[in-house]
C-alpha cells in the first residue's frame, strides 16, 4: 500500500477503533466500515472519530451507508471518494 492509500478498517465495537485511530494519527486517510454490534455503540463511534477529527482539524465524513472517511489536516485528493460495491 502506498502511502497515498487510505487504510482500511471494519469497526464492530467501541474496542476496534484504536487501530483506525492510530492509522489516522501517522497522517493516513482511514476508511471506516461502521458495522456495530448495537446502534447505541455504533452512534458512540461516529462521536469519538468526529471528535477525534475535529481536534486535530481533519475531516470526518459520511460516504456511504455505514462509510465514514477520515482524512488528516491538510490531506486532499478524497474528495470524490465513492464506495466500491
């Protein structure tokens, strides 16, 4: 994968997003495929990486049903980013 790639990621439970986080924090673009246990927890996911984006001034957006990408501060060329089905 080249560093341009974004990482990808299926994320379950509240304990699956140290490793998309950590993807993001090294300055990649992480896709997100939210498919949680419960929608409570899938709704507490979307918050800790909204806030995770927010506080270092990335991105953090929905595109697709249950894609979110998250892009660092500064990162383009995503933009039109479409799921692959």
């Amino acid at each position: 994968m080249s560093s341009s790639e974004p990482s990808r990621h299926e994320v379950s439970s509240f304990e699956d997003v140290m490793g998309p986080a950590s993807s993001y924090k090294s300055g990649k673009a992480t896709i997100i495929h939210l498919n949680p246990d419960e929608k409570d927890t899938g709704r507490r996911i979307v918050d800790f990486f909204s806030g995770l984006a927010y506080g270092t001034d990335g991105s953090f957006e929905k595109v697709a049903e249950n894609i979110y990408l998250l892009t660092p501060a500064g990162m383009t060329g995503f933009a039109t980013f479409t799921s692959e089905e």
